[in-house]
C-alpha cells in the first residue's frame, strides 16, 4: 500500500483541473452570450431609432406642406444640426424630452433622414440610384406624381476605439418607404374678414374689401360707429362691395373651428420669437405657418416685395398674439388667422395691412381685437383659398430595411 500513496491527490488535481476547465468554458460561453445579447439590443435600438426618425420625417412632409417645388424643400439631408421646417425635431427624437432615451442612446446615438423624387419611369420601384450622391436627385417632388422616397439611417453604441471588443461598436440601421400624396382636407369656416373692429383710413378709395353676393365683413360689435367700423361704408362710400358688413356683438365664440385648428397647428411650421427681432422671416411665411410669440407687445412687420403662396398654392398664416403687419408690395394668397389670445380689443389693430399688398382669400381675427387696411391695399374674398390639407401616407409594400 506503501506505494499507492499520494493517488488521491492526483485524482483530486485531475478532478479540480476538469472543473475548473467546465467553469472557464461556462463563463467564456456566458460572456459571449453577454456580448452577443448587448448586440442584439443595439442593433434593436438602432433600428427603433431610425423608424422614428422616418416616422417623423414622413409626417412632416404630408403634414407641413407637400414639397412641391426646390425652394422651399428639404435639404440634401437632415440630421442632429438642421432647423429646416422638413426636417425632424432633434430634441423630440433623442434627449431629454425625446422619444427614444436610456443608457443605449446615451452612450452615442445618430440618425439621419434624406428625401428624394422617385424616378417616373418606375415610380415604386427602389433603385439605388435615387439615393446616389452623384448625379443627386431632387429633395421635392419634381415629376409632380406625388411620390417621394424617404431613407432612414439611425446608429446607436459610441463609434470603436482601437482595439475596441465589437460589442461596444456602433451599430447602424436603415430603412427607406415610398412616400404618396393622399390630401385629407381641414373643414375651415370661410370668410372675407371677422374681427372686432375695422378701420380703413383711406377716405374716396372704393372696392377696398370684395365680398361676394353671400359672405359678408363680420364685425364683432353691437352697432356702427367708432373704433368698431371705420370707414365710409354706410356714409355714402363704397368701400366695402358688394354687400354691407354684419355686426353680430362682442363676446361671439371662436369662429374657427377646434379640431380644425388643431389639425393645422399640428401640420403647420410654428416660429416661437423672444422678441421683435426674432420673427419668421419673408421666406417663411410661405404654407401653414403659426407665429407664436411670447409677449403682445409684439409686432411681426413685413416690408418684402414676393409674393406670399400662389393662386394655385395657398397659405395659411396664424397669429397668436402680438401684431402681424403687410407693409409691402408682395400679395399674400390664402388665409391669415389671428387667435388674439391676448385679448386685446377692437382700439387694437392685430392685423395691419399697409402699402400695397392685396390680400386674396379671407382674415379673422378672433375676439374683439380689430382690423386696419391703409394705403393702396385690397382685400379679396376667394373661397378657394381656403382649401387646405394634411397629406402623405406609406405605399403599401415599400416599407423595407437596406443592408448595410
């Protein structure tokens, strides 16, 4: 037995040597599975990411005007930078207040959206031509068959390092959908003009306000006389034709529609200025544009000589608060609404147009605040200036992930 001494503890080394060898290749398996798992939930993050940022940029170009011509259109591309009006809210994506947080977005998250015409000789087939860099394909719908293809790109996980583990690596998802122009129109309650008050200053000028045979100026005041109507309508003039103003009394409710309001304040591009300085600019009043400034002391003035939309593509200007002033020669084609909520009254002018810029298609200014119309300006009613509408839905069957 003598020389049998010492086998258990060789069997005992061999035994703890396979034990140990079983644990490392469990933990090796377990880290793997670790990795591959951190993997998987990035490549699901990215792809979450850039479906919304799809989503986004899909609604924005059926809800903020459908991009009809190349100014305004959407940039090259949109991303983490752009402010244009077809680009997605970076903040409503990624950040505080976004849509998509938690340690993976944290760690180092991207996206970018590009819009393109799609090609009329096949247009719902995807080439991958149309998103080519070179020759560069327009960002609106330049055939005008009311089809736009839209890609999506969205990385989530900070770009490797050196020598970096694939698992800590960014990983990048894309998806692209044909975009087709399907307008839902907004019922608005049509109109030559509604306020408060009125005042024309330009005595002997006739034909200033053009109703038609049934849709009168609606003043909000008892009767006529002071702040509430002046000008020489109803003293021999003939300013206002064909047919005389209404008068239906202060305190009246809103006379646009709620839920229509909603849907264009939720279509259309809203400016929030701090101060005078800070208001959209000539440029930016063109399509559904709301104008939301902070305090009523402001005056939102405009001196430019373009013109505002067309006879075949109206706009739609909402006022908050504050003035908005025409003081140039540019028309302006649709539809200016002020919401005065700041309820001022009619000694107050929310909207003054001034110098020669003819208005066709209706005013309202709700409340009691009023309206002024000076110098060589006309107001025009045309009932088809009040056609407007939410657009853009995904063709069926286009929707699809690009490889990388």
């Amino acid at each position: 037995m003598a020389d049998e001494r010492g086998s258990a503890l060789v069997v005992a080394i061999i035994v703890t040597s396979l034990i140990l060898s079983l644990g490392f290749t469990s933990l090796a398996l377990t880290d793997q599975q670790t990795r591959e798992s951190g993997v998987e939930r990035m490549r699901e993050s990215s792809f979450n990411l850039a479906e919304g940022a799809l989503q986004q940029q899909s609604f924005l170009l059926g809800g903020k005007g459908w991009p009809k011509v190349a100014s305004p259109a959407p940039p090259s591309s949109c991303g983490q930078t752009s402010s244009s009006q077809f680009c997605p809210t970076p903040a409503a994506l990624i950040g505080g207040a976004g849509a998509y947080e938690g340690p993976d977005y944290d760690s180092g998250a991207s996206w970018v959206t590009f819009v393109r015409d799609n090609i009329a000789s096949e247009p719902q087939v995807y080439s991958s031509a149309i998103f080519a860099e070179s020759p560069a394909r327009p960002t609106w719908d330049a055939n005008g068959d009311g089809l736009i293809w839209v890609k999506s790109s969205a990385t989530v996980g900070a770009k490797p390092a050196v020598g970096a583990t694939p698992a800590t690596a960014g990983r990048t998802r894309t998806i692209i959908a044909l975009l087709k122009r399907d307008p839902i129109p907004i019922g608005l309650r049509k109109a030559v003009l509604v306020a408060g008050g009125l005042n024309i200053p330009q005595n002997g000028q006739s034909n200033v306000i053009t109703t038609d045979s049934s849709t009168p100026v609606v003043l909000r005041c008892a009767a006529y006389g002071g702040t509430c109507n002046s000008s020489n309508t109803g003293q021999g003039g003939s300013q206002i034709s064909p047919i005389p103003p209404q008068y239906t009394g202060a305190g009246q409710p809103l006379y646009t529609p709620t839920d229509a309001l909603e849907k264009i304040i939720d279509s259309a591009t809203t400016f929030t200025p701090s101060s005078a300085s800070t208001c959209p600019s000539e440029a930016q009043l063109t399509g559904m544009v709301v104008i939301a400034p902070t305090s009523n002391s402001i005056t939102c003035k405009y001196t430019g000589n373009t013109a505002h939309n067309s006879v075949t593509a109206p706009g739609i200007v909402i006022m908050r608060r504050g003035v908005l002033e025409l003081a140039g020669k540019g028309p302006f084609f649709g539809v200016i609404l002020h919401l005065n909520e700041g309820n001022d009254g009619p000694s107050k002018h929310c909207i003054d147009i001034t110098g020669t810029p003819d208005v066709t298609g209706g005013i309202i200014v709700e409340g009691n605040c009023g309206f002024r119309m000076n110098g060589n300006a006309r107001l025009v009613y045309d009932p088809n200036m009040w056609n407007f509408s939410v657009t853009g839905v995904v063709v069926q069957n286009t929707w699809r992930e690009l490889t990388a």
